[in-house]
C-alpha cells in the first residue's frame, strides 16, 4: 500500500482558493488598526487597566484575522453573481466557480466560529462581542441589506470597520471608553473617502452588476463633490483627539495627511472621468488610517502636549 503526499505546490494551489476569498488586504488593516488601538490603549497610562501580555496579543490577532476572513469569505459566497459580472472580481474563485459555493459558505462560518472561540478564550466577553459585531455589520447590513439596493451601502456598512478599533481598545482594558468610540468613528467616516474613490474608478463594474454605487446613481462629478464634502469633515474630526492630551506630533501629521487627501480629491474634482487621477485618489486614502493610527501611537511615545 502507498500513499501519496501532496507536493508543496499541491497544498498552495488547494490553499489559495481560501487565502483569496479572505482578502487579505482587508485583513491586514483591519488587524493593523486592532492591533494598534490595543497599543493605544496600553500607552495611555489614563486608560490601561490590564497587563499587555503575548496571549491578549496573538489572541486579537488571531481572531480577528479569522473574523475578517470568514466575513469576507460569506461576502464572496452572496456576492458570487456579481462578482463574475465585474473586471475587477470577475477572476475571483467563487465567481469562475474554483470553489464551490457550499465550500465557500462552510469556510467563512468555520473561521467566524474559531474566532469566538479564541475570543473567548484568549481575551473577554466584550471583546469578542465587538469582533462579532463587525462581521454581522459586514455580512448582514452591507452584502446581505445594504449593497444592491442604496447608494448608503458603503457609508454604513463601513460602520463593520469601526469594530477592529472597539476591538483592539476593550481587548486590553475591558470596557469601552468615549475615546475607543471616536477612534472607530474615524474609520467610519474614512470609508466613503476611501471607497468612493475606487468606486469612481471602477464605476462601469458597478453598472454592469446594477450595484448602486454612489458614481452610478448620481454621476461621477457629483460623487467627488460627495468625496471632498466628507473629507472637509474627516479631516477637523481627526483633530478630537488634541481634545485627549494628544499633541503636536499627532496634530502636524494628521493636518498633513488630511490635507493630502483632500489634495487628491480636489485634483479628482477638476478631471472626475480620468481614472489615473481617481487612482491616485484611492491611492492617498489607502495608508490614511495606518498612518493616523501610527501618529497615535509617536504621541503618546513623544508627549509634546498642546494644552
């Protein structure tokens, strides 16, 4: 009797499948500003009330790595008649049919369980609340409610993203601050900047798939004006935190970085049908949040406070 054991190359293609309908772009900042929150948090000596320790540390990760995977997973698996009417998603493996659909939905629950499981294990009741949070808000109220039938889909379904920021805060202290809230408002209120941008980009994707996207219901002149309105509020939003005893280091770059997006939105504004100029708006606004957070972060370690 034989057996045969799969080459290395064998487990990657019969892995890769997976490791695309999990997004890993979306993983990666969504665990970025988790992770940093956490930091935050643990920094801020008005704050912390628990030990930082590697277990809370692998256990954010790890479970929100996997909530972020099997969220987009169940996104991929409703998702998958549009998908394949898309240039950008056309060659995803649940719209070409690479992986089933029943393999698809039976991925995303399993990741979604073993990340409440770790949760519950690894870091607090709270904590996994907030991580099941996002996925519900990701599945349910934007693929599931909101996506094919408003314009409002990506303004409060980008509500899913403000979870990672509650997450990272009550993984280290327990509970949820004012401050925890606001840090997951601007990622709120950041979504639309960011994706409004793509979906100028790629407005003819989202009329052939009949998905609302604000460019193809109101036109994309109109939905640039709505891109540099929300950056006029993100950017005076983003300075609450000088309110918290942050100080210069955080005030210099977030005016800097908000006023560069605002740059690039302007530029959009002026030519709103030439796409290289859309993508390099979408371009500015991706590294927006990791930087910001970062600044957080370079405040509280270099404290030049303003007040």
């Amino acid at each position: 009797m034989s057996f045969d054991i799969p080459s290395k190359s064998g487990i990657r293609t019969r892995l890769f499948p997976y490791y695309q309908i999990s997004k890993p772009s979306i993983i990666f900042l969504l665990d970025f500003v988790a992770i940093s929150t956490l930091l935050i948090a643990y920094l801020d000596t008005n704050y912390t009330t628990n030990p930082l320790t590697f277990s809370v540390i692998m256990g954010l990760f790890l479970a929100g790595t996997f909530s972020s995977a099997g969220s987009a997973a169940l996104n991929c698996y409703f998702d998958r008649d549009i998908d394949a009417k898309m240039e950008r998603t056309k060659n995803r493996v649940t719209a070409t049919g690479q992986l089933s659909p029943s393999n698809t939905l039976n991925f995303g629950i399993i990741m979604i369980i073993l990340s409440v499981i770790i949760s519950s294990i690894f870091l607090n009741l709270l904590t996994t609340g907030m991580i099941l949070l996002g996925s519900f808000f990701y599945i349910f109220v934007y693929t599931i409610w909101l996506k094919r039938k408003t314009t409002w889909n990506i303004v409060i379904g980008g509500f899913a993203g403000s979870a990672a920021a509650f997450a990272g805060w009550t993984a280290i202290t327990g509970q949820l601050e004012i401050i925890a809230i606001l840090m997951g408002l601007l990622v709120f209120i950041w979504t639309p900047s960011h994706f409004w941008a793509l979906a100028v980009l790629k407005d003819d994707d989202y009329t052939e798939a009949g998905i609302p996207m604000l460019p193809v219901v109101v036109g994309k002149v109109k939905a640039v004006r709505y891109t540099v309105i929300n950056t006029l509020l993100l950017i005076p939003f983003s300075l609450v935190f000088i309110l918290f005893d942050y100080g210069y280091v955080y005030l210099i770059i977030s005016v800097i970085l908000g006023m560069l997006l605002l740059y690039s939105n302007i530029k959009l504004l002026q030519n709103p049908h030439d796409k290289s100029i859309a993508l390099k708006a979408f371009k500015y606004s991706s590294p927006y949040l990791a930087i910001i957070f970062v600044a957080l972060i370079l405040d509280l370690l270099f404290r030049f406070p303003i007040f």
